[in-house]
C-alpha cells in the first residue's frame, strides 16, 4: 500500500504542476503498528512534500488537520468521517480543519 501511495502521490502532484524532489523522501507513518488502509493518507504527505520543498509555507498548515483524499489528477475528494474527525481534532485543542469543499456543509 506503501509504494501505491507513493506512485498515487507523484501522478497527482506532476499533474498540478510540481514534481517530487529528485532525492529520497522518507514519511514516518507512526505508529508502524496501526493499520492505515485507502489512500487518505496522501493528501496530507502530498502537503508535507511539498512545506518540505518550500512551496506551501509551514504557517499554512501549522496546528491543521487536513482530512481529504487525492486523486491521481490531483483533485481532492470527499472523506467520510469529517465530522468526527474535527470532533477530535477540537477536543486536542486544534482549532483549524482542512477539508473538501464537498465536505465543508
């Protein structure tokens, strides 16, 4: 799921225009025993990427929860579970969401 991930990342973020670095990227997705099935994971590593390279400012994602999934054309896609999601995320103390247009209602 790893490697697709990766590859499903790289479509998505050539076709917006910016490509992976040319060096190794390594994304620690801790804790290595808990099971992170789908591909909701990609639309925030895709940002991570690129606050590393400097294309998006950390000040834009700091203290967020992005909560979306990436298509390989690099459209982001409704989630289930933004409701409870930002349930959680407010009773952590963070105050600011990323979703979806589709899932903003």
């Amino acid at each position: 799921m790893v490697k697709e991930g990766a590859t499903r990342i790289q479509s998505a973020l050539k076709t917006v225009g910016h490509e992976l670095p040319l060096k190794k990227v390594t994304i620690n997705l801790a804790p290595a025993d808990l099971r992170k099935p789908g591909c909701g994971l990609d639309l925030p590593i895709a940002i991570a990427v690129l606050v590393a390279e400097g294309i998006i400012p950390d000040a834009a994602i700091a203290d967020r929860v992005v909560l979306g999934e990436l298509g390989l054309d690099g459209a982001v896609r409704s989630v289930r579970g933004v409701l409870a999601s930002a349930m959680c995320a407010r009773a952590a103390g963070i105050r600011s969401i990323l979703v979806p247009e589709s899932c903003a209602a």
